[in-house]
C-alpha cells in the first residue's frame, strides 16, 4: 500500500490486487482520518500504464469533482499532486 499525502486533510491510500482472471488498483481518498470515497481500476491481460496509479487517482478525484464531498481546494489539491 502506497499512501500519498496531497496535505493536512488529505491522502491518497492506493493499493493493487489480483485474481485468476485480472488485476487491478484502488485508490481511497482519506479526509481528515475518514474514508470518504473509492476508486477501482481493472486491467486485464497486458495493460500498461505509464505511472503507477495515476488513471485511478484520476479516477477518483473525477468521483469526489461529481459528490463534491470534500471543498473544492483539496480536490484541486489532489488533481495538481497526481500531475505533478
């Protein structure tokens, strides 16, 4: 598991698994110790992405830009850290 913090209320926890027919990420958001939401990534096969976890980070900031479930600055936050 791999925790990225973007600042003081909020991190990126991202995490891979796999199973006979796929593999995968996921990615949580954690605001002020609290889950808030999630993302899954399910690749198949040869998939190749070019950083690691980048499309589910993505992902799951799109998912909090949609339930607006933490203030606009920290996702602005989170989208900049992932491009960086």
């Amino acid at each position: 598991m791999i925790i990225r913090k973007i600042n003081d209320d909020v991190s990126i926890a991202c995490e891979g698994y796999s199973n006979s027919r796929a593999w995968g990420h996921i990615a949580r958001c954690i605001y002020r110790g609290r889950e808030i939401e999630q993302a899954r990534a399910r690749y198949y096969n040869r998939t190749w992405e070019r950083y690691t976890y980048e499309s589910v980070m993505l992902g799951l900031v799109d998912k909090l830009d949609k339930t607006k479930a933490i203030p606009l600055e920290d996702r602005l936050a989170m989208y900049q850290n992932i491009k960086a």
